[in-house]
C-alpha cells in the first residue's frame, strides 16, 4: 500500500487539513513533539493556516515543540534559497509560546563539516535513538520524484549509516545541501507528502501506482512502524486510479 491518499479541492483547504494534522499530532505526543520540515511551497502552506490553528486548536496544553529541517541548502539564512530563513520569516514567530526549539544549519561549513554537525545536533536531540524518530515529517515531492534532497539514480539512495549526508551534485541548484537520509524518514511516526498542481501529476502517478524495479526517491520513503500519508490538490491527483479519499470544501 502506498499509504493513505486524501484529495482537497484547492492548496486552500490542503493547507488547512495539514495544519490541523500538525495540531493534533502535537497534541497527542508524549511530552516534547518533533516536527521536520521540508521547504518550497510547503512554506506558504504553512504559514497561512499553522500559526491560527496552533493558537485555537488542541495543541494547547501539548509539550514543547522541536522544529528541525528535513534538508537545507547552503546558502546563508537571508538568502531566498534558505529554508530556515524562509520559516524563520513566514511562520516561526507567529506559532504560539512556547517558542520552538529550532535546530538550524550552522552556516558557513562545508557540506561534509554541515552534515556531521546537524547530525550531532540531532543525536544530542534525540538521546536514547539510534537514528532519530520524528513525530512528523512533512515531504515535498518534486517532478522528478525526488524528496528532501534526494534525488533519482543519486548514490545517497543508498546510504544505511549515516542520518544526515551531505550533497555537493545536486541537480536542482543550489548544487550545494544535506539532507536527512532514507533510515530517518522510514523511522518517523508520521510522514506526509504534500503535492500541489498538476505539474505532479504525472510523477504521482508513477509513486503511487507503479511497481519500479529501480523506485523515485519519493516513492523508497516507507516507514517502518509509521504512518504514511498523501495531502494531494485535485490538480495533483488527477491522473491516479488507486482509491483515495476526497474532501469536498469545508
């Protein structure tokens, strides 16, 4: 099974769907809730609907959120390329307190110094995992099928050991990124994919129904013991056949 799919009619209702699920996961973790981020458009999404439904909804009384990134370019934070400069301008400020704790990449390193440094800083986050669990990670998913900043035919498709690698071929500029791995997206609670536009269409499609010998990173993300779940637009989903659900206007 490839997971549960849901289909909204607009990235409108999409975003408000998702900021309800990120509610209720927050508020239904035991103690401290781990949420990982990934950026593009997923930002926007965000920033219209979590702050409101963070302040209003269950999440009050819930323990102290943990945001970290599911993968950052190497560009410095004011940069429009930055993913934690973009939260950090659209939707961090505005969650209710008790302000996140948000594991950033140090800027200025390597890609290699990046990498082992936000893997540290993920260990000492999650004391007692061997690779961390996350409560939630939310994944794009791009035309080519890529997730996070793992791309198709790319040799990180095969990392075991490490939880945070680095990139310095990425075929989507920046070139220069890291990513968090295949083993921590599979250990997570919860995954969600979030599409939007029938520009992904035709690439879910191939996640979603096809049988590849050799699979789209987007479509290796599996978890273990975990929850795997698609927040698709109409747009996005209108080339799939398998069942899924569809939520009309609220």
């Amino acid at each position: 099974m490839p997971g549960r799919i849901s289909v909204f009619p607009s990235p409108q209702e999409l975003g408000s769907a998702l900021a309800q699920l990120v509610v209720q996961r927050a508020a239904g973790s035991d103690g401290r809730f781990s949420l990982g981020l990934s950026g593009g458009s997923l930002v926007g999404l965000l920033a219209r609907e979590l702050p409101l439904a963070a302040t209003t909804g269950a999440a009050t009384g819930a323990g102290p959120w943990l945001v970290a990134f599911c993968d950052e370019r190497l560009v410095p934070p004011e940069h429009p390329e930055s993913t934690f400069g973009a939260y950090s301008a659209q939707l961090l400020p505005w969650l209710p307190a008790p302000a996140p704790t948000v594991l950033a990449v140090a800027p200025g390193l390597s890609p290699n110094a990046a990498a082992a440094d936000y893997a540290e800083r993920l260990r000492e986050a999650f004391q007692g995992d061997a690779v961390p669990v996350f409560d939630l990670l939310l994944l794009g998913v791009g035309p080519d099928g890529h997730t996070c900043s793992l791309f198709p035919n790319h040799p990180l498709l095969q990392e075991k050991e490490k939880i945070v690698a680095a990139i310095t071929d990425s075929p989507k500029p920046p070139p220069q990124r890291i990513t968090l791995t295949l083993p921590v997206l599979n250990a997570a609670r919860t995954v969600v994919f979030v599409a939007t536009g029938e520009g992904k269409a035709a690439v879910l499609k191939r996640i979603l129904e096809g049988n590849e010998e050799n699979p789209l990173p987007a479509a290796r993300v599996r978890p273990h013991t975990g929850q795997l779940l698609w927040f698709l637009d109409e747009a996005a989903a209108k080339e799939l056949t398998v069942p899924f659900e569809k939520h009309s206007i609220l």
